[in-house]
C-alpha cells in the first residue's frame, strides 16, 4: 500500500492526462461519426472504401461489419490506438520498477520492513487499475458521443484488456534487463512487432488469417 501510494502520488498528473486524452480522443471521434454517417448506406461506402485499401487495412485494421456506426467511428483507435494504450502501460510498470531501480529509489526500499517483490506488485496493481479505470471511462465516452452500449464496453474492455496484458510483459521485461532504456527499447518493440503481425494478418480480403492471434494487438481487434 505505501508504494502504491507513492506511485500514486508521482503519477497524479500524468496518468490523468493520458487517460482523459484518450477518453476524450474515443469521444469526440464517436460524436464526430454520427453526424458524418448518419445512415447504414454512408457507413457501408465509407466502410469499403477503407476495406478496399490495403495501406489503410494495415495502418488502422479492417472493418468487420461495415453498416456498424461503432465499427466506423472507431476503427482508426482500433489498431494504432490500442498500440499507444500498449505503450502507456509498458512505460508506466517499467517506470516504477526498472528506472526506480536503476536510479538508487528501490534499493531505499529493499533496506526497510518491503520485501523485493514489493516494487513490482505495486506497479502491476497501479497498472491494472488504471486499465479498468481506462476501460470504465473510455465506454462512457463513447456512449456519451452516441454509441450503443454493447459495443462501448467491448471497446472498453479491449483498451483494458490491452493495457493488462502490455503490464503483464513489461513487468517479465523488467526482470530480464538492467537497464531501463533497454526495458523500454524491447517492450515498444514488442508493441511494433505484434503491431507488424496484426496488420500482415488482416490483409487478405476474406478476412484475418491465423497469424492474428499471434499478435496481442490482433487479439484486440477480434
């Protein structure tokens, strides 16, 4: 609870500027969608359009259902907003346990009444809550910008989900380097390489292929 505490404290302003930026990024681009496509026949033109170029598909990932308002409001935060969702959370666990550690801060700690793990723990539980509290907010956002229900906390859970699994990854990474620049160097490229095989997986026409589920970002889009 003190370390986690203290994290707290650290991060008061920088984890809130990141959650409400993305919130208010996922909102503004769900208002945005209704008025721009207010019926099933604009969103499906629009919708093939971007199925139809493989650059796009690459970059923002393809569009399962094209007369979904949902699908099309936020199918550019699908793939590349999930991938700074995955890099949020790298940063964030890599921060408060490699940097601390490599700066002196949790050797301070190991010599009082925490064990070693302690560090650690503290910054997964800082990460998964602020990947719930990410996913809570970001499903509001989009009900409140005129998305259906269901379909918001999908997408909340996606951000969420996403979010636990990049702490979960960059909390082995932390573990295995020395330093944290090279935390930080493998973890976002984990983030570019499951975002190389997430896009390589959703060009076929017909649909992703298998490789989609090699790729934590392409576990989000499914």
């Amino acid at each position: 609870p003190d370390l986690l505490r203290l994290a707290l404290r650290r991060d008061r302003w920088v984890l809130p500027l990141w959650v409400g930026g993305l919130v208010l990024l996922v909102a503004t681009s769900a208002a945005a969608t209704v008025g721009l496509y207010p019926d099933a026949n604009t969103r499906i033109v629009a919708a093939s359009a971007v199925n139809e170029a493989p650059s796009l598909v690459a970059v923002y990932g393809r569009i399962y259902d094209p007369s979904s308002l949902g699908a099309l409001a936020t199918f550019k935060l699908n793939a590349m907003g999930t991938a700074i969702v995955a890099a949020l959370f790298v940063w964030l666990v890599i921060r408060h346990t490699r940097t601390d550690e490599e700066a002196g801060r949790l050797e301070l700690v190991g010599s009082g009444r925490l064990g070693r793990a302690a560090p650690l723990a503290a910054a997964l539980l800082l990460a998964v809550g602020t990947a719930v509290l990410l996913g809570v907010l970001t499903a509001l956002g989009l009900m409140a910008g005129g998305m259906p229900a269901v379909g918001s906390w999908a997408f909340g859970l996606m951000w969420a989900g996403t979010g636990v699994a990049f702490a979960a990854l960059a909390g082995v990474i932390a573990q295995l380097t020395t330093s944290h620049r090279a935390a930080l160097a493998i973890g976002f490229g984990a983030i570019a390489g499951s975002y190389l095989v997430r896009a390589l997986a959703d060009l076929p026409a017909d649909g992703p292929t298998l490789w989609v589920w090699f790729s934590p970002l392409g576990w989000a889009s499914q």
